[in-house]
C-alpha cells in the first residue's frame, strides 16, 4: 500500500492514546505489527512527563501521523499542524475538525478549507471525514491523496453503521487509497472495512480498552490481513435460498 | 513583562521566546524538550524562537507530544 510516497506493508494504523500504561502501549505496537502510529500535541508544563512519550515514540520505531483531535476551525487545526510539522518533522498530518462534540461529527466545510491550505503548504493530509462522495471529491480537489471516511463515531467502537456507503466511496474512489478511521470495535469490524475494498483500518480504542490490548492488537492485525485476503480473493455472491454444496447427483434412492 | 503561557500568566524578563522557554524550564542546559511553539495563535517554527520578541500582553503557547488517536 502507497500513502503518499510511502510504501507500506501493514495496513493496520494505530493510535496511541488510552492504554493502560507506556510499556503496553509499546507492547501492543508491536504486536499491531503496525508502521503508522497517531499522535497528537498538547499543553505541557516544564519538565513535563512528554520527554518520555517522545521517546516511547522514537523507540517504537513506526511512521509518526500527527493529529489535529480537538480542534473545531480551520485556523486551529492549521496552526495545530504546523506545529506538529515543526515537533515530529514529517509532513503528516491526519485532519480532524470537529463540528459537533457529542458525534465528534468533521465539520465538513471547515474541513475542506483547512485541506486547502495545508496541501499547498505541503502537508501530506490525511483528512477525517464523513462517508459523503461531495466532500470526498472537494477534499481531493484541495489536494487530499488519501481519504478518511469514519466508520461509526470516534471512539464508539460500535463498527460500521453504514457498509453501503462505504462501499460506494470503494466504487466512486477507486484509485484513492481509502482508510477506516473511527469506529472499529471488534476483528470482525475490521474484517468487514478490509472485505469491503478499505485498504487500510485506523483504530486506537478497540485496542487500547480491551481488556488484553497487546493480544488484541495482534488480533485487529490478523484480521486486516484476512479481510484484505478475502477482498482480494473475490469472495462468493450471497444467495436468498440454500443451494447444496454436496453433489445430489448419484445420490442413492433409499426408503 | 507579563506574558500568558498555557493560559497561566507570568512575568519574564525576555526579551525573545527563546529566553521565555529557558527562563520557565522548558529548555535546561541547551536541551530543548520536543515541543512546538505559538505567539498569539500564530504558529512559531524552532528556527525562529531566538528572532522573536515577546511584547506584554503576548499569549505563548507551548505544546508537546502526546498519546492521540
């Protein structure tokens, strides 16, 4: 898979927030098997505890994805990522602004403004959307290679409320490398983003809160690997009625 | 001069963001924390923190890596 000019084998993208403590957050990276971790960026008082997490960070040796979480305008999230361009020195940026805290719902519009003016800034954007086609197609207008579509509500880990509209982003975007971000819950729901054609997963709570995240991630690993399998190995056609697998032809006539 | 740093005010004698950092901890023997850098909401690259003059009244944030997702 190419993000960008990025080659990478995994297609699990992880975050790395709400783990039970550092060394089970390292644990748990590596059992991902992940190269892309998420970050974000935050007030830190003199002689903070960040020294530690930055270099948990340099430690666990993965693609770094800064975030813009908490952000609610364009201006916020811009000025938030160039600050993370300037802390992690990469170009990343994965995109969120949020309209509405309860959903933690992208604000669409300011969404598409601020891809405007970090694309041409020359930020890589990795833009947390909604699974609406408009703002798909104005998001790769303003410069957007990669696009975010949520699964279900951050954190909710409630799967994928709407698999159809997912897998018309998969028909309308078909060269555009689409990851799930928020919403994964279970293997099972990242087995369904990869069967559906995703081609990647970005999770974070489903691993984080589990209550043996190093075994569950692990697991989310194994199953993006399956449903990639699996959508690349074209699976059967669903039928209405059952159809019998056994050869009835030969069978014996017995009373 | 007083300047608001995170929200909490201080007063710094300055006179750039640079000496602001070291005065309040934030850089110790020449060894910067990992952290970006904002003067009233515009951003301010590493590179610039020796140019730039705080004035009072001046709003700094200072942020640092943490856990995301």
């Amino acid at each position: 898979m190419k993000l960008y000019d990025t080659d990478l084998t995994s297609r699990l993208l992880l975050g790395t927030a709400q783990y039970p403590s550092p060394s089970v957050l390292l644990d748990a990276i590596k059992a991902s098997a992940t190269q892309v971790i998420t970050v974000s960026l935050r007030r830190e008082m003199p002689q903070g505890s960040a020294g530690g997490f930055y270099r948990l960070l340099q430690e666990a040796n993965c693609h770094i994805l800064p975030n813009t979480a908490g952000c609610h305008s364009a201006s916020e999230a811009i000025t938030t990522a160039k600050m993370a361009r300037d802390l992690f020195e990469t170009d990343w940026i994965k995109l969120e602004v949020i309209g509405q805290s309860d959903m933690l719902a992208p604000d669409v519009f300011e969404l598409v403004e601020a891809a405007k003016i970090l694309a041409k800034d020359g930020f890589k954007v990795f833009p947390y959307t909604t699974d609406d086609l408009s703002v798909g197609e104005r998001l790769l207008d303003a410069g957007c290679d990669v696009l975010m579509p949520w699964g279900a509500p951050i954190g909710s880990g409630q799967g994928l409320r709407n698999p159809d509209r997912l897998r018309a982003m998969r028909a309308h975007f078909p060269n555009t490398p689409l990851i799930v971000d928020a919403g994964i819950g279970r293997p099972s729901d990242a087995i369904q983003a990869m069967e559906l054609g995703m081609d990647a997963v970005l999770l974070n709570t489903a691993v984080a809160k589990a209550g043996n995240p190093v075994e569950m991630a692990r697991a989310m690993s194994m199953a993006v690997r399956a449903g990639r399998m699996g959508y690349l190995a074209d699976p059967m056609e669903r039928r209405d009625m059952a159809v019998p697998s056994t050869p009835v032809f030969g069978l014996a006539e017995l009373s | 001069m007083k300047i608001t740093v995170n929200s909490i005010p201080h007063d710094v004698t300055g006179p750039t963001l640079h000496d602001l950092l070291v005065e309040l901890g934030y850089i110790t023997q020449g060894q910067p924390l990992a952290l970006a850098t904002a003067l009233n909401d515009q951003f301010i690259a590493k590179s610039d923190r020796h140019e730039i003059a705080l004035y009072s009244g001046d709003r700094v944030e200072i942020l640092t890596p943490m856990q995301g997702g």
